[in-house]
C-alpha cells in the first residue's frame, strides 16, 4: 500500500475509504491537524480551558483572520458527501479501442465516474485525467455526457462509418443513479433504434427495465443483447463493496424481466475476489442460469493504478483479518504485483488460484447446460445512416 498518509473514513452510501489526489497533478496538499482548531475552540495546550486560551485564540485569529467555530475543519471529512452531476463538453461520443482480448471495438459511456460506488471499479483512474480522485471524488462527482443525440447522428452519418455493436458499460454504469433523471443511456437508444444499429449492454442497474420497451424493440431486430453484472447473493457483502448498486435480489429479477421480453441476456460474474467471494461462484452460475441467463462469463479482479491502493485500505476497514490474505492471493494471480495489464491474462491471471478459479467455473457451466452456450450475433445488415434516403441506395 502507498506510503502516503491519507485519512480513512468508512462513510455510508460509499465504497473508497480514501481519496487520493490525481497522478497527473504535480502539487497536491494533504489534511494535517496542527493544533489549531483545538485553540480556537479555547483549549489550552494542556487541555484546560483558560485565560492562556483565549490570548491563543487571539493570536490564531491575528494570523489567519476571524475563525468561525462553526466551520468545518479541513482534516475533518465530510460524514455525507454529496453527488454533483456535471456537464461534460462532449466533443466525441463514440470512443474506440483495438485491445485484442476485448469482443468489441467501440463503445459509448454516458457518464464519467459512477455513484454506485463499486471499490474495486477498473474506471477509477480515469478520473485522475480530470484532475480529480479516483477515490471518492470518482463516485461523488460525476460528468455526464452533453449533446448526445446529435452527437451520435453525426457519428452514424460520417461516410465512412461502418456499422459494428456500440458497447455500453464497459467503462461506468450507464444505468446509475443520474439515469434515472438524466436519461442519456435512453436517448442513444432511442437514436440507435430509429437507424437499426446493434448495441451491448453491462449493467448493474435495475433502472434498465425502465427501458424495456426501446431493449424489446431493439431485440425484435436482433439489435441487442444485455449483461447483467452479479458480484455476490450476500446483501452484506453488497452493501460493502458496491454501496449504491442493486441489490442481488433486484439484479436477477431483472434479468427474468429482461428474458421474458424477449432480449437476449447473460450474466458477468464479476469480479471474481479471493477470499471475498470466490466461494460464490458455483451459487451464482446457478442463480444467473436459473433467472434466464443464455450466457455466463467472470472476470477475475483487476487493480490497476490506484484501485490497488484503494482496494487494500478497503480491506484493511472491512476485512483487516482477511486483508493480507486476500492480496497475497492476488499477487499469486498476477505474476508477483496487484496487477498485471498484459492481454490474454488481464481477466483470467494465471497460476494456481487463477487456474482453479477457471476450472470450477467450467464445471458450474457444464453443470447447468451452459459451456457452450452464447449469445446470439446482433445484426448490422440492417443500418440505415442518418440522412440517407431510399434513392441513395440506387
């Protein structure tokens, strides 16, 4: 774990314990209680209130100008930090990747960090491009994306655009919390239908029946297929680790929603965390097979940058006795470090712990009729670009 003090605060509602400062920032400050808030409160040094204290207060006041007592302090953490929904100047929707051991090779994500909270979440870097924390400035302040509809027309529009599943939820949640008043996952849906362009979702979220009526219409086309993200079947567990996600119950009645409408659905077992709930996986193939999931995949844990940091404190607040444990496991996983980025081993690891992992898995496939078993391809002959009329296909 870094050597940097940071405080840590178990608050409720969120998943980082820290909140370190960007990389990218070349100055940065850290909270450190000097004394000074204790003299302004009329305390002596001794802890005895006392003339001496007052002439303190004096001093601090002659130094750094009035002190109110009731502001709050700087080393003090905020016991309910508030979520800001910001805009984000969106220039391109559409991002694009050439990573060889991912199914797809373009992808929309609504937002910019995720209120769901998720402490292990691979996206938490990211925000360290905005200058801000991928702790929990990541999953209290969130960009959305601005424009989308016009955005996204003017993507599908360009001359040499050819048509491949857009990917949602690869990076954050597109059906979060700001979905439900913000609905930026339904406007692009609602462009992607109008011009017959396949898409695939990941998502935690049960707002995503709120869309069923777009996934039911898209999946008539053979438009769609979904993902439903399952971590653990233990609401405590959940609550710890994914503080603002549905809970498991509510995921997997979303995904019988979603199977009785007629959208192909899977389920992504993820992650997969040793020691934590690795001792899940048989229940949870059997729970996703049995709500209705055609297709069941996992990926082991994964700590890039930061997230390792904020992953063992994570540990050390809820699981201290587990806590070394755990990470030697991981390390064991990822060729001696916390992680390892290297494609073809990113989701899997390797070695023993990783090994076995793969091979119960395969038999909690076999078990239930699903090692073969996939989603279908979603069709792309039937695109119709934005502003082309029928005689243009003359």
């Amino acid at each position: 774990m870094s050597s940097e003090i940071q405080l840590t605060r178990l608050i409720r509602g969120r998943g980082a314990t820290l909140n370190p400062p960007s990389r990218y920032l070349a100055r940065h400050s850290v909270p450190i209680d000097d004394g000074w808030h204790a003299w302004s409160a009329g305390e002596h040094a001794d802890g005895h209130g006392s003339v001496h204290g007052s002439e303190q207060r004096a001093a601090h006041r002659s130094f750094h100008g009035a002190v109110e007592e009731s502001v709050p302090q700087p080393w003090v953490d905020d016991p309910d930090p508030e979520t800001q929904l910001l805009p984000d100047r969106t220039r391109q929707l559409i991002t694009r990747n050439q990573s060889p051991d991912i199914p797809f090779d373009r992808s929309i994500n609504p937002y910019k960090g995720c209120e769901h909270g998720c402490v292990y979440c691979f996206a938490r870097p990211t925000h360290a491009y905005l200058d801000l924390s991928p702790g929990r400035d990541f999953e209290t302040r969130i960009f959305y994306k601005t424009r989308v509809p016009e955005l996204l027309e003017e993507a599908l529009s360009k001359p040499g655009y050819q048509c491949r599943t857009i990917a949602m939820g690869t990076n954050t949640d597109p059906y979060q919390p700001a979905e439900k008043t913000l609905k930026i996952t339904r406007n692009i849906l609602e462009v992607l239908l109008a011009y017959r362009h396949p898409v695939s979702i990941v998502t935690k979220g049960q707002l995503i029946l709120r869309d069923l009526d777009l996934l039911s219409a898209l999946a008539e086309q053979g438009l769609v297929s979904v993902a439903v993200s399952l971590t653990t079947l233990d609401n405590e567990l959940k609550t710890r680790l994914e503080p603002r996600a549905a809970a498991p119950a509510a995921r997997l009645r979303a995904l019988r929603a979603l199977r009785d409408a007629g959208v192909p659905t899977g389920a992504m077992i993820a992650p997969v965390i040793p020691f934590i709930n690795d001792h899940e996986i048989e229940e949870l193939v059997a729970a996703a097979a049995e709500a209705g999931a055609r297709h069941v995949a996992y990926i082991l844990l994964r700590l890039p940058l930061e997230v390792a940091d904020l992953f063992e404190a994570w540990l050390e607040a809820h699981y201290p006795l587990k806590s070394d444990r755990v990470m030697n496991a991981i390390r064991a996983s990822r060729g001696g470090k916390a992680y390892d980025a290297t494609w073809g081993k990113r989701m899997r690891g390797e070695g023993v712990f990783a090994d076995l992992i793969a091979r119960r898995f395969a038999c909690a496939l076999r078990r239930h009729d699903l090692e073969q078993a996939k989603l279908p391809p979603l069709r792309t002959d039937t695109f119709q670009p934005p502003g082309r009329t029928q005689m243009a296909l003359f």
